[in-house]
C-alpha cells in the first residue's frame, strides 16, 4: 500500500478528535444533540486549523442515527458514516477554487430542491468559497434566502474579507483559531505513540513549535521528522529537518553581540553564510534565540514555556546574566525592524552585519521605551508650564501683581521687543487708582511707540484706572536705551 501522509491518516473523525477549537465544537455538538442545527455556516480562520475537517464531521453527524449514544459524534459503524468520498450522496463537497462559475452556483439552485437520498438532511460544503465569481454568489445567496428544510451549507475560507456581506450575514460564522503549542505537542506525541516512534519530549516541542498554530503544518513537519532516523527522534534530528541555521553558531553569534566583540560576530556570520545559511532565516532565528535569552532572564519558571534540554537552557540563561533587560529589547527591536527590510536590501548580509554590530555597541539607550519616557517627562514639563500660565491669579492690589498679569497677556503674543521692558520698570498706583509706569527713555520711547494701545487693553483687564507711562529722569541708561540708541530713535514699527 502507498505511504498515506499523517495529516490525511489522522483527519479527526469525531468532534472528540478536533483540537484547540472547544468553542466552535461545543456550539456545533449542542446544535445536533438539542435539533437545532442552523441552515447556513461560515467556517473561517488561519489554514490547517480544521475547518474542513470539521464540515465534514458535522455533514456526517447531522444525519448519522446514532448521534445522541456519542455525545454528539459521528457513531462512524452505520451506512451514513462509512461512506467513503464522494459516495454518501448526501453530503456534497465542492472546491470553489476549481468550480467558480455561476453555472455551478445555478446546478446548486437547482439540485439542492431534491430531497435527501439516506439521510435527514442534504450538506453542501463549499471549501475556499472566497473564490467563488461575483455572479456565483449572486446565485448561492438566492439559494441562501430560501434553502429548502433539508439543506445545510457550510462555506469554508481563509479570506472572509472577500465574502460579500449579503452573504456573511445569512450565515452563522465560526472563527477557527491558531491551536496553542503544547496542544499541538499533544497532538504530534499522541500520532508518534500510534505509530510507534520513540522521541525526545523537547524534539516534539520543536516540532509543535515550528507548526505556529497550524495544525496541518505541525502534523506535516511530524512526519518529514519521522524518516530523518529509525531510531529515537532527538531535538538535533528537528532542527536538521526545519534547516534551523545550527543552533550552535546562533549561540555563539548571540555571545558575541552581546560581549560587543566585532571581530567574533563577523566571523560568526561568516562561518553560517559559508554554511549556505539565508539570511532572512537567519536573522528571524537570531530574533527568536534572543526572545529566549529575554524569557530566561524574567520568567521565573523559564524552561517551562521554553522547554529546551538542561544543556541548551543553562547556556541561555548564562548568556541571559551578562545582558540587560532594556539591551535585549532593543536588540530584538533592531533585528526584527531588520526583517522587514531584508527583503529590499541590495546586501542581505551587509544589513545584517551592521545591524548586528550596531546592536553589539548600543547601550540599548535608544529604545522605544527610552523614547516614551522622555516624551511623557517633555509632556509633563510643558503642561506645567501652560498651567503656571493659566492658573496666575492676578493681586488687583498689588501693582507688581498686576504687571506681571500684563506680562502674561503680552507674552502669550510673542513680543520679543517687550522682554528688556518688564524689568526695567517700577510700577504703582496713584492716588487716583491709575497705574503708573515709571521707566527709563528707551523703554519710554518704546511704549509709546509701539505698545500703549496693548498695554492699556491689558491694564485696563486687571484695573479700572488708566495707564500712564512716565520718563524716569533718575534712571540710568539700561540695555534697551543702548539698544535703541545703536537703531536711531527714528526705527519705524509696523
Ligand atoms: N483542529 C484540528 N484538530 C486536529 N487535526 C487538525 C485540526 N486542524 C487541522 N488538522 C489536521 O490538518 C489537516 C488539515 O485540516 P483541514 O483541512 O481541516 O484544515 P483547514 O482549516 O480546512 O485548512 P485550509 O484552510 O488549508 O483549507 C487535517 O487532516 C488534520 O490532520
Ligand atoms: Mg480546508
Ligand atoms: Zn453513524
């Protein structure tokens, strides 16, 4: 018989055997069990989470006899559930991918009013529906605003931006999530034990690692790892067969940045490109090892998540010791900015290099956590200053109270001509309740020149007296007289 691949040989069969979505299973399993099933479903989310897998389990538990003794489940033993493909006449699947037109969305219309062959109900399932032409749609949804009592359709995509609302809203929509990893190593040692391999438990960690919530990925890479040996699967066995740049030198090359030694880190870039090592692999893998090195240095219980063998643990968290949290945060920050701009880059490798030279000689200063404390601090800084403004509360009383009010105003303007002014003046109230300013020529000159009408608006905001603006003969000559003088009292304003 042909090698069948381990993600067709375990399709889950029964609800029981779908991992990671219980929320889209216990919905689904307490429809068929209470006969309330739905007439329309959408099946959405990442690739390889079980979205097919799943129609075709509910096509067949809505019709098998014997659902209520299996909590749910296809039974698997009657006619309904042992039919192989395409036989059950019942269930109808369709890959939209191949049959988009409307002719085929028509066929549909028109088959779906004969009633089922076996069972209760008709289950079309329309796998990657986002395929299907803008006139297909227009014909399944004249189907979906009438479906016969007998038809169910489950619509199954990755794209369900490309589903036209019309549709989406005629459906009950099931988003199917990326499975956490150590379901997926549940999953990936529970197929090694059926099919009799031994394994290191952090080789099956790796494994379900480098599935990134997929599970028909995980399941894909479990079974090229079952041909690299014969013997026990051990975790150098998976690196080899993900082609992870050799642990080893991601090691040592994470040693040299962080001991800010150019001359070993390009060495050790050296030693992998020669390797044949990418580089975009490689700098992703640097990222990841020092995402590790962060998780050793403030997880308590680190391996726990990491779960790496003792020997490559100790060597992370003797690498985790000599750098700092704020260091390796932006060490991650720098190289996977990188990653971006890898793909543009004229030289891979000399981006590479340099970012891994500029990290090695960063304090890590120049973080995005660095960057927000001090704007938060510059915030804080000019909101006090506004407040210091605003919240001034102007002594009627007292004549220096009231200039410095007039000050306030006058400043919000921006009258750099003013600034020499303010203290080169006395102020005080005459007997009749006017405000005097008694100051030197220059200032005089200047006040009358240019500011009396201003000034006496702002006087006039703080006191019911008028302004008056007095020479002071006994006042020495101050910097605006020297100033103005160097001008020529002739200068025009305005
Ligand atoms: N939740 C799951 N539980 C158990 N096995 C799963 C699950 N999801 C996927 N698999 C495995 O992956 C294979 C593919 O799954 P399936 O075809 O259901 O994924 P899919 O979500 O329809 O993917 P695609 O988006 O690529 O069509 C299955 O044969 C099964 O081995
Ligand atoms: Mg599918
Ligand atoms: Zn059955």
């Amino acid at each position: 018989m042909s090698y069948v691949a381990l993600y067709r040989k375990y399709r889950p069969a029964t609800f029981d055997e779908v991992i990671g979505q219980d929320h889209i299973i216990n919905t689904l399993r307490n429809q068929i069990l209470q006969d309330k099933v739905s007439h329309a479903y959408l099946f959405t989310g990442t690739r390889g989470t079980g979205k097919t897998s799943t129609a075709k389990i509910f096509a067949r538990a809505v019709n098998c006899p014997h659902v209520k003794e299996h909590n749910g489940n296809p039974c698997g033993k009657c006619s309904v559930c042992n039919t192989v493909g395409n036989a059950n006449l019942d269930i109808i699947e369709m890959d939209a991918a191949s049959n988009n037109g409307v002719d085929y969305a028509r066929d549909i219309r028109e088959k779906v009013q004969y009633p089922p062959v076996n069972g209760r109900y008709k289950v079309y399932i329309i796998d990657e529906v986002h395929m299907l032409s803008v006139g297909a749609f227009n014909a399944l949804l004249k189907t979906l605003e009438e479906p016969p009592k007998h038809a169910i359709f489950i619509l199954c995509t990755t794209e369900v931006h490309k589903i036209p609302a019309t549709i989406l809203s005629r459906c009950m929509r099931f988003d199917f999530r990326l499975v956490p990893t150590p379901e997926l190593a549940k999953l990936v040692a529970h197929i090694y034990d059926a099919e009799g391999k031994e394994y290191a438990p952090e080789a099956v960690t790796a494994i379900a690692q480098a599935g990134e919530g997929s599970v028909r990925d995980c399941v894909s890479i479990a079974d090229r790892c079952l041909s690299v040996s014969d013997d026990k699967l051990e975790y150098a066995d998976v690196l080899s067969v993900l082609g992870v740049s050799s642990k080893n030198s991601i090691v040592a090359l994470a040693r040299a940045i962080f001991a800010n030694s150019p001359s070993d880190i390009l060495t050790e870039i050296n030693k992998l490109v020669t390797e044949g090592k990418d580089i975009a692999r490689l700098n992703k893998d640097l990222s990841l090892y020092i995402r590790d090195v962060l998780t050793a240095k403030v997880c308590k219980d680190a391996n726990s998540i990491l779960m790496l063998p003792q020997d490559a643990f100790a060597t992370l968290r003797e690498i985790a010791e000599t750098v700092s949290v704020k260091k390796l945060l932006y060490a991650i920050d720098r190289f996977v900015s990188a990653e971006a701009s890898l793909k543009y880059a004229l030289s891979p490798l000399m981006l590479f290099e340099a970012t891994a030279l500029s990290v090695a000689s960063s304090s890590g200063d120049v973080d995005a956590e660095g960057l927000d404390r001090r704007l938060t601090r510059l915030e804080q800084q000019y909101s006090q200053t506004k407040e210091t403004r605003s919240l001034y509360v102007v002594d009627k009383t007292d004549p220096k109270s009231v200039w410095r009010g007039v000050k306030m105003q006058i400043d919000e303007q921006n009258e750099p001509l003013l600034n020499g002014v303010w203290s080169d003046v006395k102020v005080s109230f005459d007997a009749q309740g006017n405000f005097v300013v008694r100051c030197s020529d220059g200032a005089y000159w200047l006040i009358e020149n240019k500011f009396k009408k201003r000034l006496t608006a702002c006087v006039a905001m703080f006191c019911d007296g008028k302004l008056i603006v007095e020479q002071d003969d006994g006042s020495s000559q101050t910097e605006i007289d020297k100033q103005l003088s160097a001008l020529g009292k002739d200068v025009k304003f305005d």
